[in-house]
C-alpha cells in the first residue's frame, strides 16, 4: 500500500484524505507499536420501552485520554411492529450502519493510499434476523444476524482491476468487518 504512492507523488490529499498524515501516523505507529493501542467508550441509558440512549464523549488513543469535540447521542428505539416508538433506528440498523461507515472508511483510505481516487462510493446492506432467537422460542435459531449481505456502487477512473482490489481485501482491515465476522469476546457483567 505504502509502495504505491510513495513511488508516484501524488497529491498530498486523495478522497478528502491527507494522505501525507496517513503516511506519517502509519510510520509512527510502526516505530512505537504501543500509540496504535486504543480504546473506544460508549455509555447508554435505558428511557422507556425499546428507546435508550447512547452518549460518545471520551476514547484512549495514542497514549492519552481523549475527548470528540462534542458528544454525539444516538437513540435506539423499535418500530412499533416490535413494540417500540420509533424514535431512532433500532439496534441491529445500527449494527448495520457500523459495518457500512467501517467498510467504507476502508475502502476509501487504502484507495488513497494507493492513489486511486474515487468520485463515489455507496452501499446497499440487508441482513436476515429470526426473532424466535431473540424472543426464547427456539434455542436451534441463533438471535443475531444469520446473514448480511453488502453491495458497492464505486465510481472511479481506476481501472476495474483496482477497484475489484479493493473490494477484495479493504472489508478484511475494517475492524468492525472483523468484529462481525469474528469470534471477540464480549465480558458482560453487574456493576457492584
């Protein structure tokens, strides 16, 4: 990835992305491994029925605490044919639009750091739910996700080989792709 556009001087910002600090932050983190640790923190709130609320404030990266400009809350509600409000997406729309942002922030970062520059890049994500997992009713059906199933739409002058390149091996280093896809451990516990 580096090679790509290291050999070929491109500008320095591809896809809204400066790819000189991508260079550089890649650098760093190859020389003191530990800057590359971090740690993302969520806070959420139960409101009433299926609506809570999740507060972002902080996240630990590069060695220290830091904090986003700005909270961001998002609400999570049912539609009411699950019982809830509506008042935000629910949970597992959320999962969805993780995978999306991650996938895609992929995609676009190791096309600017090869160089390739893209005009457009749009998605399209469905995904098969049983309820009879999440509702108890039946242990033999799983009360996640059984399938997911992306779609791109990429518009660039690259050739298709590229494009299909990236396509390829960019969802392998999202790490919510990875996140999903994979075994993590999730601890679930009661604070005392």
């Amino acid at each position: 990835m580096e090679q790509a556009l290291k050999n070929s001087k491109m500008n320095s910002v591809v896809n809204g992305v400066n790819v000189d600090e991508l260079f550089g932050t890649i650098d760093a983190i190859k020389s003191a491994p530990v800057i590359g640790k971090f740690k993302f923190k969520a806070g959420n709130k139960w409101i009433n029925g299926g609506l809570n609320r999740t507060t972002i404030q902080n996240f630990y990266g590069a060695q220290k605490e830091l904090s986003h400009k700005q909270p961001f809350v998002l609400d999570a509600d049912e539609p009411p044919l699950l019982l809830g409000e509506d008042q935000g997406p629910n949970p597992v729309e959320y999962a969805l639009t993780a995978l999306a942002a991650c996938v895609t922030t992929s995609i676009v970062y190791h096309a600017a750091a090869k160089g390739i520059e893209l005009r457009s890049v749009e998605s399209r994500l469905e995904g098969d739910i049983d309820l009879r997992g999440f509702l108890g009713i039946s242990e033999d059906v799983s009360p996640g996700y059984e399938e997911i199933r992306m779609v791109f739409k990429i518009d660039s002058g690259a050739p298709a080989e590229a494009i299909d390149e990236l396509i390829r091996f960019a969802p392998n280093l999202s790490p919510v792709y990875r996140t999903i896809t994979g075994k993590v451990p999730v601890s679930v516990k009661l604070e005392a």
